[in-house]
C-alpha cells in the first residue's frame, strides 16, 4: 500500500498577508538587535520580536505553555542541571556573531555565519509539543525554518546516511562545561531521512522573539516527535556522515538513552514511566494526561521507521535484553534512600516504645532530643554532599536524591524542635522564649530552623518555576542553616568536642571546594547535576 504524506501546503485562507511577512534583513537586525540588549537574562528582558508566517498545519491547536514556563524551566547542562539553572547563569552568553561549520559528505562544506544560514529562508511559527524523557511536556510556539531546506542547500551526497551537530565550546560563558558532568561538547544526531522531514524545525525563536539564551539561541533543533535531549541547542557544526555519529547521553548512560529516541508510551526509561506525562502549568492537582505515540506525530513520521522493532528502537535500558515489566526496570534509588533515612527514626520510635528490650535509657527526653538532632544535622550536612559527589563521579543523576535528603533533614529537625518544645519545656512559652533570646547555642539553633523553612515550602518544580532565579539565591540559604546548625551543636555539649568538630570541619571542607569551583576565572557558579531534557 503506498503511504501518503499531508500537503505541506497551506490553504490561501490560511496564508499570513505580505505585510507580516518576515524580510531577511529585519531578521538579521532582529538577532543582532537581542544580542545588544543580552537576550538570555532571567525573566523580564527585552528580546528582539520577530515577523513570521503562521503555520497551521504544522501546528497544534493545544493552548502553549506561558513564556516564562518555557524560559525557566528548562534542561540545558551547558548552564547548569537545575531546571532554573539555564535561566540564571546564561545571561553572559553571547549569540552573536555567530557561525555554523558544515562538514563531511556534502558537495558545499565551509563555514557559513549566521547570515549565510539565514538569508534564503522565511521564518514561521509552529506551535509542537515538547515530552521530555522525565515524563513531562510542555507546548511551544517556536519560530524557524526546516532543516531539510538547509541541509539541501549543501548537496549531501549519496553516503550522507546521517547528520551530526554539535553545540558551542565556551566554558567561559558556559559554567556547566567546566565540571565533566557530561562529554562536552554536546553532540546529537539524526539519520538523513529524519533530518529531510518536514516537521523537523531549525528554531531562532519562541513566541514571536528571538531565542533567549537559556532556549538555546542563536539556532537550535526541534524533532518533536522525539524526546526533548535530541533537541541540541546552540548549534555551531554540523556534519554528514555514512556511520551513526555518537550521541552526548548515549556516551553518558547507553543502557538508558538510545539513538532514535522517539517518544513511545509503551518502553518505560529506567527512571521514569513514559505511559503519562504532567505538562508543566497545568497546576498542583492537575491528573496526568497520556503519552501519545510519537508525541502525538505518528500520522506523519511512522512511516520513517517501517520495519524497526519499535521496543528496540525507541529507549531501552538494555537493547540486547527482552522486555521486562515497566516495575522491574524502574530504578529503585529513591525507595533506598527514602528507607535509610527513615530507619534512624523508625529506632528511635522502637526504642520510645520498648520494642525488642530497646530503650531510650534513664532520661528518654533528653536521647530523643539528642537522636532527632544529631540525625537532622547529619542529614543536612549530607544533601549538602551531594553535589560535589555527583560531579566528582560524573553521575548527574544523584542530585534527583538530594531534595528527598534535605526533606527529611528538615522533618528530623522539625521533630526536634517540637520535642524540645512539647516533652522538654512542657509548652512554657515565657521559659521558651527566654531561652530563644538568652542562651546562644538556642538561638543559633532556632534561628537554622527558621532558615530551612522556606526551604522546604519551596522545594518543589511548581515553586521553582514560580521563583525563577530568585530560587537559587533563595536556597542557598542552606549553607548558612547548616553552620547555624552545626554551631548549636558544638555549642551545647560540654567538654568532649571531638564529634562537632567533625560536623564542622566537613562544613569547611563542603564550602573550601564550592570556592575552589568558583575561584576567579572559573565562574560564579556551580554544576548540580541531574539529566538533560
């Protein structure tokens, strides 16, 4: 049966008039015009508008995502793993000038400025969905041009079978490419047929303005129907190759990430199940909605991949075992973690019951005070390991562990505190509060918890996005916590030191290598691993 493809022609009624019609001379003063105001600054900067053509048949009739969803929220490692990250640290970035070396199987190699890539091809807006391999996804009006179009204009040649790019090098600009999270630069890849498809868009803008920084400007890749991390961002080279070209999270995880990495509800990643994803906006009670096939594309590019083992083909853990069961493939990580840190709490409970001949000795008060503390404060001081682990073994997907550390550190010293309130000072507010203001080794102690509780209301994606950068300087206020915190405890025991001292000295050593990471000459900022979308 032959297949057919859709009209990639619009309708005459659904044509954009003359008028709005996008000249290439007002795009390239456009870009240059978003360069001088610092396209990429968080939240509130003035980015360059651009005039397109509306394209309806490459386009959903889903509401979009909000633009400060799709600028702060993002998976850009380049400038950090945290999803606010890219929006914070990119504003030193410089899109402009720019240029894109072609290389490889092609009659036409060179390297072409951003001019020269942009001169031939009107812009248009597409509004695609976005499913990220976390599980969830967003909708997005990006404004481009195909990239079969320009990758024709460079006549690849018989043994073209696929097409690799790579993202810029600037570790000066780009303080997530100084820690080796990933093999940098970041490289992605498509076979030919797949770059050549209509839908596969070359964006230099989002809702009707230049690509912001943090977006991947000046020039990215979007494949909707593929997992977001094949959207290489910032591209400077691209290159035809007869071999499949390495991939940047196939390299990193190749049980987790395959080439073709198209969106399939039906192969679960080792992490996350891939049967339903959240969108981002849709708010705090909002149910999940249903992965579709392709993301919602099959229509028009199954057909690219007739023959293929679509379980195979798609994002395995391991290409060469059978199938499991979604629950046996999943990661158990989180439930590990989840369960150290409960037993010290779950003792601590046994032993204020009497379970077992377990016992909180002659003075119970004063043990579960001591354990919920000591506990908390070790919790604390952990999450605060975490990054510099993460980095150090190159395994970005520890910082997914740091958040449910911190909670329960929080939780420890919350028990603590009400400990200390209820069963030690038997709720005398006058004695409690004399004691806040009198007695140093209180008041620093109070004070810490004060500190990490904003934290803890703000740990969440919702209120990440909610606060955009302001959440990063929001949390560092978790260093401060843990020197109040582990201050308090040198401060209230009476002559053997030995154990506080510990607490402290590894505090020292915590903030010694967060300097070291951030000296002059290396950035203001710090890589906190976690995955690309």
């Amino acid at each position: 049966m032959r297949r057919t493809q859709p009209s990639l022609q619009p309708m005459p009624s659904e044509i954009t008039p003359p008028d709005r019609y996008f000249s290439r001379r007002d795009i390239i003063t456009a870009l240059a015009a978003a360069a001088a105001v610092g396209v990429g600054v968080p939240r509130n900067v003035s980015a360059a508008p651009l005039k397109y053509l509306r394209n309806p048949r490459f386009s959903l009739n889903e509401a979009a995502n909000s633009r400060e969803d799709i600028t702060t929220y993002n998976n850009f490692y380049e400038f950090g793993t945290d999803k606010a990250d890219p929006a914070q640290n990119s504003s030193k970035f410089k899109p402009r000038p720019w240029s894109v070396a072609v290389t490889g199987e092609c009659s036409k190699p060179g390297t072409y400025t951003l001019e020269d890539i942009l001169k031939p091809h009107g812009l248009e807006e597409r509004i695609y969905r976005l499913r990220c391999v976390e599980a969830w996804s967003m909708v997005i009006p990006w404004v481009g041009f195909p990239l079969g179009d320009l990758l024709k204009r460079f006549e690849p040649n018989s043994k073209a079978r696929y097409v690799a790019f790579k993202t810029v090098m600037r570790p000066n600009e780009m303080p997530g490419q100084r820690f080796p999270v990933l093999d940098w630069p970041y490289v992605e890849g498509l076979r030919i047929d797949e770059a050549m498809h209509p839908l596969a868009l070359l964006a230099v803008g989002l809702y009707g303005q230049t690509l912001p920084n943090q977006n991947g400007a000046p020039l990215r890749l979007v494949v909707p129907w593929k997992y977001g991390f094949k959207g290489i961002k910032s591209i400077v080279e691209i290159r035809f190759t007869e071999r499949q070209p390495p991939t940047s999270w196939n390299i990193s995880a190749p049980r987790e990430y395959g080439f073709f990495a198209n969106v399939n509800p039906g192969v679960d990643h080792p992490r996350w199940s891939q049967a339903q994803e959240r969108r981002i906006g849709a708010g705090l009670f909002a149910s999940k909605q249903a992965t579709l096939p392709f993301n919602g594309y099959a229509t028009q590019v199954a057909a690219l991949y007739s023959g293929l083992d679509l379980r195979k083909f798609f994002e395995p853990p391991d290409m060469n075992a059978p199938a499991r069961p979604a629950a046996q493939r999943r990661r158990a990580d989180k439930p590990v973690v989840f369960l150290l840190c409960s037993l010290p709490l779950l003792r601590l409970v046994l032993r204020a019951f009497g379970v077992s001949s377990l016992s909180l000795g002659p003075n119970p008060v004063e043990a579960l005070l001591h354990g919920l503390g000591l506990w908390g404060l070790r919790l604390l001081l952990l999450t605060l390991c975490v990054r510099p682990v993460a980095v150090t073994l190159r395994q970005p997907r520890l910082m997914r562990l740091r958040r449910m550390v911190g909670l329960w550190a929080f939780s420890y010293l919350v028990l603590h505190f009400l400990t200390w309130l209820v069963l030690d000072r038997g709720l005398d507010l006058n004695g409690i509060a004399a004691d806040i203001v009198k007695r140093p080794f209180i008041t620093v102690g109070f004070a810490a918890l004060l500190l990490l509780i904003p934290l803890a209301v703000t740990s969440t994606d919702r209120w990440m996005r909610r606060l955009g950068r302001r959440w990063h300087s929001l949390h560092r206020l978790v260093y401060v916590a843990a020197l109040l915190g582990s201050l308090h405890f040198l401060w209230l025991v009476k002559a053997d030191w030995r154990e506080p001292a510990l607490y402290i000295a590894a505090y020292v050593a915590l903030m010694a290598w967060r300097w070291w990471k951030q000296r002059p000459g290396t950035g203001k900022t710090l890589m906190q691993p976690v995955r690309q979308s």
